[in-house]
C-alpha cells in the first residue's frame, strides 16, 4: 500500500491510531447516543398518540368527517345529525311510539318489521338534506344573503334553546346539545346548523313571493276548496252520557259496568233529542236555544251557559276548524239550511248543533306597526299573599312611566315625517317585542280576534284609516305596559291569503320535487359517526 493511500485510509478511519481501552469507550458512548435518540424518537412519537387520542375524544374529526355529499354539497357528521334528531323528535311530539333510550336499529316502525326506526329517520333527514342542497345552490345563485332579520332568528333561538336547557337543569348548554343532537354536537355546530335552516327557510318565503299567484287562480282554488274556506256560524251544547263511577265498602272506585254506561248513553240521548225538538219546535230557534241550554248541560257548565246567553255561540269559525270537530261532518254538509238541528253522537255524550250560516268571510285583516314598552318589575313576591307572585305585577308607578314613554315617543314621530317608516325606526330602537323589534314593529295580516281586546277593537274599527296612531295598555300578563300603534292599511281577508299561501306553497313543492328528483345522495365514511 502506498503512503499516501495508507494516510487516505487513516484520515477516513477516526479510530485509527487509538488504543483498546478507548476503542471500547468509544463504542460504549456510541451505544448511549444511540438509546437516548431512540428513546427521544419514541418519546416524541408517544406524544403525537396522546395529542391524536385527546383531539379523537374531542370529536374534531368525527364531527368534521363528511357524512353525505348531495348536489355538489357536502355535509357533516353533525348536518346529518341534526335533521335526523329533528325528524327524531318531530315524530315523538306528535305521538309516534318508539323507545328513546334504546338504539332505533333494534325497533321497527311496523310490525311486520320491515323498516327499522333508524332508516325510518334517515330516509327523511336525507330527503331533508336534498331539497336544503337545491335550496341553497338557488340561493347562492340568486345572489341571496343572511339578512340582519334572519340573524336574529339564529340568535332568538339559540337564546331560547339556552333558557330551556337551563329549566331542564342541564349542567351546560354544550351537554344539552350533545343529548338533543348527537354527542358531536356542539354550540357552533348548532348556530351552523340553524344558520343554514334560516337561510333556506328565507329563500323559500323569497322564492314563494316572486311566483305570480293570479286573481282567477285563487278564485279556482276557493271553487274547490269551499269546505276549508268558508266559514261557520252556529251554537252548540254538550250532553255528557258517562256514567258515574262508585265506591265499594272499602272506598275503592267502582267502575260502572257495561250495562250502566250504555244507559247513561241512552239517558243522553234522549235528553239531546229532547232539547232539539224543543229549538226545532220554536219560532226563534237561536233565543230559545240560548234559554234552554242551562237546563240541558251538566252542573259544572251550568253557570257559563245562564251567566252569557251567546255562551254557546262559535262565529266565524274556519271550516278546516269545523272538520276537527266531532260534529264538523254535519255542518259541513253541503245541504245544510239555516236553523237547521242536529244532534250527533261523541265517544262519550251528544252534541246539539243549530246551523245558523255558511259564508265567504270578506272581513280584511290588517297591516300594523306598534312599540310595546313594558312596565319595570320592582316588586319583590310577598309570602304572605298566597296565589299572588308580586314580582311579576308592575306598580301603578311604573305603568305610568311606561305610559309615559309610550306618549314621549309618539309625540317625537308625530313632530317629524310622519311615516310608516319613522314609526318602524323608532320600533327597532325602542320596542320591547322581540317578535317585532327587527322589523320596525310589523305585524301583517293580522286578523279579527288575533290580538287581545282593547288592541283588536281598535284595528278593527270601521272608521279606521291609514296612519291612524293610538296608545294602548297591555294587561296581559307578562306583557304588562302600552303600546304605541300605528294602523299602515287593510290587507286581504283570511280566506283570500290562505288559498294564496297554498298556491305558493303547492308551486315551490312541485319545483322542489322537480329538482330533487333523481338527485344521488352519497353517504362517505362520516356516515358511521351519525346517531353513533
């Protein structure tokens, strides 16, 4: 070997030239470097793991996950969530039997167990989630933005969701949500879910006011929908045939057998047709009804009956009401005469009805502003006065202040234009009707009866006109104050506005269904997280 390849060969050998004992310490400090950068490597990775097992319980992933792709749109674990617990517990209020505490895959909507209640709440959070992806590509193509109005539909409600939960004694609302909505839910979620909701629900109106709904079409629509439009005038008694339960010696309620309760029922009958022969029978039909009528009904309706002769009254009751109601076949009847009597049987009793008119009600609703202000609570409850709560009753100092800002602010419109829209201004900046207090104080088509006395006497006065202002108190409780009322103009009557809503509403189904159909739903891997 040549010397300078030998000196090469030395230059790339550090341990050339060094002695046992330090050849062996060297490779001992080359082991102990080596553990401690694996441990470090180790170490760091057994971080990593524990940052992605906390960010895993909190749920950033899951809740991120997409769950359903629809219509170029994609949505999240809690998207889907929210329209299936809001099915969920649409079909619980209304009475459907299932068995929350226990897992909807494990119970079936009919008996020959078919379709689980799980896929029964999917199938409509899906079909929810197609119509809100063509409501809200519409939107975005429309050029539709969150109005401050709609804002503060989000924000009523999640206030109003917060004050429950806190009645309900839940610990937070975050823990209120996740066992409403889906243990991913949480309170931005919601605001995003409820967000979208508004937005859509907003469009819809938007889109259902731009279809042009024609005279000659809701006259149409009247021609065959007279039995829900049209509206009722008769008087009506009850005639209860339940017969009374009894006691045995120990004092345990005795349930009357079959036979006695068919003899309360024949009892009852005879008593109503007693009492229908006696109207039928006489000159003035509706008087003499009002004057029997207290001997006819039971004992606890007595007083109502002798106290009000037009207590058996029902006017202007709308025919989708009447077809409620048990005798609601007979008064519908396209045969019906005035003075016409019948008694029709009920579960447990008759009823008596005289016919009195059927008729297209005409009467306008109206187009509102109003400023309510409310009345201070000061007072504190006094023990002492049972079934009076002094803290919900305003002093007759504090009505006067109210009252006296109510006339402040009505005095400061009347010293300025004057118009619809100064009234709406001062509304928005002083109004404490959180119904109304975004909208400059409006209230649309409100109708005959709607609102409480005083405030409905005044509206509908025949001599009204519009920008007419007035001060009301309110004693309605919780709403005690005055209100400042601005009349902006009659609107249509109640039956020309629903067959109108109907119209617009039958319009955007079909162009939802139009656009709906054959639309591809694509559940991806956040699906598995949904009611999980």
């Amino acid at each position: 070997m040549s010397a300078s390849r030998e000196k090469k060969q030395r230059r790339s050998d550090p341990q050339q030239g060094l002695t046992q004992k330090e050849r062996a310490e060297l490779r001992e400090q080359k082991a102990a470097k080596q553990k401690t950068v694996l441990y470090t490597a180790v170490g760091v990775i057994v971080a990593i793991l524990v940052v992605i097992l906390l960010v895993w319980d909190s749920g950033i992933f899951q809740r991120g996950a997409t769950a359903l792709t629809v219509n170029g749109r994609n949505y999240n674990v809690n998207d889907v969530e929210y329209y299936f617990r809001s099915a969920m517990n649409s079909a619980y209020s209304s009475g459907m039997t299932f068995d929350t505490t226990t897992d909807l895959r494990e119970q079936y909507v009919d008996e020959e167990q078919t379709q689980t209640y799980y896929d029964y709440f999917m199938e409509q959070a899906i079909e929810s989630l197609k119509q809100v992806s063509v409501l809200e590509n519409a939107a975005e193509e429309a050029g539709y933005t969150f109005t401050e109005e709609d804002q503060a539909a989000v924000d009523n409600t999640v206030a109003y969701m917060k004050s429950y939960a806190s009645q309900l004694g839940a610990s937070s609302f975050e823990g209120f949500l996740k066992a409403n909505y889906g243990k991913y839910m949480t309170p931005g979620a919601y605001e995003d879910c409820l967000h979208r909701e508004v937005l859509v629900s907003s469009y819809k109106n938007t889109y259902m006011d731009g279809l042009d709904i024609t005279d000659d079409a809701i006259q149409t629509y009247y021609d065959e929908h007279k039995d829900e439009l049209d509206s009722f005038t008769f008087r009506t008694i009850q005639i209860d045939g339940t017969a009374p339960s009894g006691t045995d010696e120990e004092g345990n309620t005795v349930e009357p057998t079959e036979a006695e309760s068919t003899a309360a029922m024949q009892a009852a009958k005879a008593k109503a047709d007693e009492f229908a022969a006696a109207v039928e029978a006489a000159e003035d039909k509706e008087a003499t009804f009002a004057e029997l009528a207290p001997d006819y009904v039971s004992g606890s309706s007595k007083e109502n009956y002798e106290s009000d002769p037009d207590y058996s009254l029902t006017t202007a009751l709308s025919g989708t009401s009447v077809a409620s109601r048990a005798y609601g076949e007979w008064l519908l009847d396209a045969s019906r005469t005035a003075g016409d009597v019948g008694v029709v049987e009920y579960d447990t009793g008759y009823y008596v009805v005289l016919f009195q008119e059927r008729y297209l009600d005409e009467t306008p609703t109206a187009d509102i502003r109003h400023i309510l202000i409310k009345a201070e609570l000061t007072q504190e409850d006094d023990p002492a006065t049972e079934g009076v709560d002094e803290s919900t009753v305003p002093t007759q100092e504090a009505l006067d202040a109210a009252k006296a800002e109510a006339q402040s602010l009505l005095d400061e419109w009347n010293a300025g234009d004057k118009t619809a829209e100064s009234f709406g201004a001062l509304a928005e900046a002083n109004s404490d009707d959180p119904g109304s207090n975004t909208n400059g104080g409006l209230y649309e088509e409100v109708y005959k009866g709607q609102m409480f006395d005083a405030f409905n006497n005044w509206i509908f006065d025949e001599a009204r006109q519009p920008g007419d202002t007035t001060l009301i108190e309110n004693t309605q409780s919780g709403q005690q104050g005055w209100h400042v009322v601005y009349y902006q103009g009659a609107n249509d009557p109640v039956w020309k506005l629903d067959a109108d809503s109907d119209l617009r509403e039958a319009d955007l189904n079909a162009w939802l269904d139009e656009q709906t159909q054959g639309l591809e739903a694509v559940q991806g891997d956040g699906m598995k997280y949904v009611y999980n």
